[in-house]
C-alpha cells in the first residue's frame, strides 16, 4: 500500500529541487529511522490459536479488519512450498512419501531443520543476496570480460548461508574482512562485493570511472545493508528522505582508500607464509635474469605507456609515470582501473618483438624456465581490495555529483538522521579502519535499519512480499509496511539470537500463516467476503502464489530429468545456448566440452552481464548493472514459448520421459503418479490418473499412424520393452506436465 497521494503531492510541490541542508525533512521519531524497540505481543484474538509470536501479530491484525485466516494447505503442499523455499529444488517423490507416513506430531518441523540443514540451502538463499549487490562473472560494458575470480565471492556466500555465519560477521567480513586482525583466506574473498562494480577497461578518462566506483559502492552499501536510496543524494539533498549531500559524500570517504587487489591468495597463512619462503627462494635466484628481461623490453614498455595512456585523463598519465613505490592511493586507484587494457598492449608488442632483440628474449625465457623447479605453484588468488598506503585523498562533496566540481571537504562518516558522526576514522594513529568503522557502526544493535532491512527481506522471499514490500527502499517514495510491529519484533530477535539467520528462517517457515492454504473459493462466503475487504490479501489472510523464478524452473526440469548436476563451487559453468543464438551473435559463450558441466545449478552457471541466459531472461531475470532487492513478477507469452518450443524443456522432457518409463516400464497408472509426485509434489487425483493414462493411449496410436517419429521425440533412453510410439507419448505428457500452471507456480 503505497503512502496517500495527498501527501506525497504536497511534499512534492513544497519542496525545492534542492533542499536547504539545515531543513527538518522527518521527525525524530518517524518510522523506521529510530532504533528498534522490541514491541509487546498482541493478544491473540478469541477462538483462534496461534503457535507463536509472528502468528499472533498477524492474527491480531485480520481481527482488526474482520478477517479469518484460511485453513492450512495439505501437508504434501506445505512440503513442496517449504522445499522450494529453501532449497530452490522440488521435493522427492521419496521425501513426499515419507512425510505423509510420518504420523509424528513434529514431522514437518523435522522435514524444515533437514532442508535448513541441507547444502542446497546455501545455494538457493545465495541467489536472493547476489541480486541484492549485482553479482555478476563479467565486468560489463563493450568488452564485458571475464573476472576469473569473481566466483569465489559467490562460493563465499552460498558457504556463509549454509554455516549460518552471524548476519553481523557477514556483514563486517564483506566490507572488512581485509581489515580484521588475522584476516582468513574467506574474509579476504568476502571483500569481493567491493569489487562488483561494473568497469569499463577501454575508457580514456579514468578520473570520471574512479568517482563512479566510488558512487556505485556508496550507493549500492546503502541499498543492501540500509534499505536506503542514498545514490539519490549524490547530486543533492534527497528531495523525500532525510538524507543529506554530504551524508552521502561522508559514507563514500569510507572507501576512499581501498585499491583493487588482484594478487592476494585465498589461503590458510601457513600455506601462504610457505608459499611466500618459496616464492623468495625463487625471485632471488633468478633477480639476474629478469632484470635483464626488464631491461631488454624496457622501451617497448615505455613506449607502449607513452602512447596508450596520452588519450587518457591527466591523473592516469601521470600515475602511470609514477614509480609503483611512490604512487598515491588515488594513483594505485587509477593504475588498476586502467591497467588492464594497457597491460594486454604491453604484452603483445612484447610478443612480437623481431631480430636480435626477439633472439634475446628467447634464450632469456629458456633460461628463466631453468628455475621453475623453484617456482611454488600458484595459490589460488582473490578478487578483493586491501587499503593503499599513506592517507587517501580528501573527499570533497561535488557540485551536481561532477567530479570536475569538488567542493567542500568531508570526514569519513554515516547519515546524520540515523545517528551517525564524522568519525576520525582511517587516519595514521587510529587503529580502527574506516570500512571497519562502517560494519561496526551497522551493526549495532540499536541500528534503525540493518536488521529490519534483512529480516524484511527474509519474509519476502518466503512470503511473495516484504512486510514493506519495497525492499531496497525504506524511505518515502517506498510503499508502506503492513505489519511494522511485526518487522520491528523479529529486527529485535535478530541480535538477540546473535544474528542467526536460520533461527528467523525457522520461526517464519513454521509459522501457521505460512502454512496455510491459498486457496480462494469463490463459493465460499467468508472468501468471497474476505476478497471484498482485503483483495490484494495485504493482512495475509491466505497464502499467496509465487510463481517460480528462472533459476528454479531450470534447475527443476534439470532435477525431473535426472541430470541435475549438484557438484558445488569452483568456477562459472557454461551451459548450452540455443543455436540462433550463437549463429547470431557475437558474445554468446561455447558451452562446457563435459556435458556434466552444462548440467550444473544455475547459480553456479555463467553470469555474463551482456548476455542472460534466454530461459533466465524470459523468466525476469535482474538486470546485473544494478542492485535487484524486489524481482519483477511477469506473466508473458515469451515464457510459455520458452517452454513449450525452447530446447531446455524439451530436452529435458525426453530425459524425464526415459527416467520414468526406466522406472515403471509399461505399467502408466504408477508412472503417472510417480511424475505427478515430482512435478507437482501431490498425488492425482482420479480424474487426473484417468486421463492421463487416456492421452498416453491415444497419443501413442497417434504417432504411431504417422509411421515416422524423430529421434528429437524419443525418451533418453528409450527402454526395449517400450515401443518408439510409446515412448514419443509419454515425451509429448512430461513437456505438456513441465508447460502447466501447477508446475510453474507455487501454491
């Protein structure tokens, strides 16, 4: 429910386009910018039970309104939406069976701790945070290339949910975790969101690029951690929410001095203490040879720089001139915004060196190959930052957010109207980092925002909507929430269970109003009642249909098919694309040569900023430029085509279809419900079970009429018992099963 028009119009039309910096823009006390206070919990309404807080607010809510809640959904319903939830995987016909012979008072409740238990877990709810900071493998733009180690940041997420690791924690390693005072290998690959930013290697000014990097993390920290569009005060005042200019500019001074390191090894510290013994080893007994190889391309290196960098801005020239020991943060800023396309310059002119210089060169790499038994092997390297020496530059609030109209300085620090300061933070003798003052200033436990922010974006995912359903906007051109006591109890049960996530998953997913039904039956009175006073189901007095998002809709034709690959982490994967899509375009990527590569899960698959996988797409898959707290929901005729006509569905169909019939051979009533088990997580009823069986009949006499039936129509693999028509059939029944409305939502 969005804010009364009324209000907002006035607020509008009374506000300049640039607020005076000293004008009140809220209250003190205006939701949600003040500290949480836990809320008592409401009576719970007479002839009604509940089985714990979340359920007594919202029933005292639907009292309020003269609602009801629905009865609760079938237990074999309440399993497939729970395990969708959670895992993103549809339950087993075996896990559906053996709930309903669980006959224990408990069994959903054990059913819920073995998914939350589960790797799968991690994997799913990874999904929903890398849409919060913009994950992506490429860095976008024209070239869009590949960040080799991008994926260790998302491998670092899918383990962090899966352990449970603090909110708190996460948030400080993410931001910080260069800064802690022993730093593991996986707080170092955490500091990859500072490096998610799209970049643009071939560009000539690099001064505008760096205060675009700056922009992009100010604004993007703002959004995942604060609920707040502080991006909409880089140019002015906010024109709706307190938030002023220079608060803007003082969060950005806490990543003034971070630079992109490319170099530090994801390791333990003995394997990376051992490492650097070698590495020394090494460097010392061949510091002859490459001083000679630095000396013999010297001036093709310079002579590169020269040319490359004179189209570039001052600022990079000059830090490319600059000896690496005395370049200033801004430099080293610049150097690793630029260095990459410089560098591939560089390298080629090197190869193609010709004459006597060519000869050299040669017999020097032959003799530097002489050492190699001295080399250690690689470790495996993060895509972090780590703090430049010496003092970053001043942070200056620029006119109209252009970076060529610096105006006054600002000290590092948070938004005045949340409780924040200019702290003397990042300076030589402090022994706290900025970007450690930042995580530690979030996560306070009397933060305004940071925990209603998260838990709020918990209840989205298992509810279809936040409780303020614009996740990443809490300010006021963001909808209302519908249960603001509500989201501030479970903001306070946040620190008060040591930030533990999975505690939250628990109590939401075992609540009553998650399990009950969302069916709405327009003969029932008290429904068509409900419908009139509440049809947007805002107080929750039913379930809500989600429908499933691109990522779960291929890995669950994967999972039906049998050919879902569940290998976890390491580098992006590559599935197959449709043909006219790589006939037609330049950026399309060759698919794994191993087939169980392209079969993997699709968070572990490329994410290619340019390029989204068509079915992805089609599906509402987020933009990756930016940061996607709500996806959009659509219902469009591309993602029935998707189905019906793309390849993945019918590939998978075949391979389903031969999975089944490998299983049951001719006997159609127990394949029947066996599919119907995994595709909809329920058996069928006796209509259903009857013209199933009818349509593989005749649709089997059908083909085989025709006399000639594709190989593209067979099950993979086709039983010798079954007859190729047979076969065609039950392939036409698991496409036509994986195109329902049934499969695709859920209830």
């Amino acid at each position: 429910m969005t804010r009364p028009l009324l209000v907002l119009l006035i607020v509008v039309l009374a506000r300049p386009c640039v607020a005076p910096a000293e004008e009140p823009r809220f209250h003190d006390g205006d939701w949600p910018f003040v500290p949480v206070r836990r809320p008592d919990l409401p009576a719970v309404p007479p002839n009604t039970t509940s089985s714990g807080p979340i359920d007594q607010f919202i029933l005292a809510e639907l009292a309020q309104h003269d609602l009801s809640p629905n009865q609760p959904a079938e237990l074999a319903t309440q399993l497939r939406r729970v395990t969708l939830d959670l895992t993103g995987l549809p339950p087993t016909p075996d896990e559906i069976e053996a709930l309903l012979a669980d006959q224990s008072p408990d069994a959903y409740e054990r059913a819920v701790d073995r998914l939350l238990a589960s790797p799968r877990f991690g994997e799913r709810w990874a999904r929903h945070w890398l849409d919060v900071v913009r994950y992506a493998d490429t860095a976008g733009y024209k070239i869009d290339w590949l960040r080799k180690e991008a994926y260790r940041y998302r491998d670092y997420v899918v383990r962090a949910m899966n352990s449970g690791l603090p909110y708190d924690q996460f948030i400080r390693e993410q931001l910080a975790g260069d800064e802690l005072p022993t730093p593991s290998g996986e707080a170092i690959v955490a500091t990859g969101l500072l490096r998610m930013y799209p970049q643009e290697s071939t560009a000539a000014d690099f001064l505008k690029q760096r205060q675009d990097v700056l922009d992009d993390l100010t604004e993007v920290t703002g959004l995942a951690f604060m609920g707040l569009t502080l991006g909409c005060a880089r140019c002015h005042d906010h024109k709706f929410d307190p938030i002023q200019q220079a608060d803007f500019f003082r969060l950005q001074a806490c990543f003034a001095g971070i630079v992109p390191r490319d170099d530090i090894p994801a390791a333990s510290s003995a394997d990376f203490a051992a490492h650097q013994r070698q590495q020394a080893a090494w460097e010392a007994a061949t510091a002859e040879v490459r001083a000679k190889l630095d000396a013999l391309t010297a001036s093709t290196r310079n002579g590169a720089i020269d040319e490359i960098t004179l189209a570039y801005d001052p600022a990079t020239r000059a830090a490319w001139r600059t000896p690496a020991e005395q370049r200033t943060i801004e430099q080293r800023q610049l150097m690793a915004l630029s260095f990459r396309y410089v560098n591939n310059i560089i390298e080629r002119r090197i190869a193609r060196l010709e004459g006597t210089a060519k000869t050299e060169y040669d017999l020097l790499q032959t003799e530097l190959a002489e050492f190699d038994h001295l080399k250690p092997a690689p470790l495996p390297l993060a895509m972090s930052v780590g703090n430049g020496p010496g003092a970053p530059a001043a942070t200056r609030i620029l006119e109209t957010g252009d970076y060529r109209h610096p105006a006054e300085i600002v000290q590092p620090g948070f938004p005045a109207f949340l409780g924040g300061s200019a702290l003397a933070v990042g300076k030589a003798d402090s022994p706290v980092g900025r970007r450690t003052a930042l995580a530690d200033w979030l996560t306070r436990p009397d933060h305004p925002l940071t925990a209603r922010v998260i838990v709020n974006r918990l209840w989205q995912h298992h509810f279809g909507r936040g409780i303020l359903p614009t996740a990443n906007d809490f300010g006021l051109m963001g909808e209302t929430a519908t249960h603001p006591e509500l989201l501030d109890w479970l903001a306070a049960e946040l620190p008060a269970r040591r930030w533990d996530l999975k505690t939250l998953h628990r109590q939401m997913v075992t609540s009553e109003v998650y399990r009950q039904s969302s069916r709405v039956d327009p003969s029932n009175p008290a429904h068509v009642r409900a419908l009139q006073i509440d049809s947007g189901n805002q107080w929750l007095w039913h379930r809500r249909r989600v429908r499933l998002e691109g990522e779960i809709v291929r890995d669950s034709l994967l999972s039906l098919s049998g050919r879902l690959n569940l290998a976890m982490f390491g580098p992006a994967s590559y599935p197959a694309l449709p043909a006219a899509l790589v006939e037609n375009t330049s950026i399309a990527w060759q698919p794994d040569p191993q087939l169980a590569g392209r079969y993997r899960r699709t968070v572990y698959c490329i994410q290619k900023r340019n390029l989204r996988q068509p079915l992805l797409a089609a599906f509402d898959q987020p933009d990756m430029y930016a940061s996607c707290g709500v996806r959009t929901i659509t219902l469009t005729p591309v993602q029935a085509l998707a189905l019906l006509n793309g390849e993945e569905a019918a590939e998978e169909a075949r391979h389903w279809a031969g999975r089944l019939l490998a299983d049951c051979g001719g006997d159609a009533p127990r394949l029947v419900q066996q599919a119907w088990l995994a595709a909809y997580g329920r058996v069928p009823t006796a209509a259903e079970l009857t013209d199933s069986v009818a349509f593989l009949q005749n649709q089997a006499a059908l083909i085989q009429a025709e006399s000639a039936i594709p190989s593209r129509s067979l099950p993979e693999p086709l039983p010798a018992s079954i007859s190729p028509a047979q076969g065609a059939a039950c392939v036409d029944w698991c496409h036509a099963l994986m195109n329902s409305s049934e499969f695709l939502f859920v209830d």
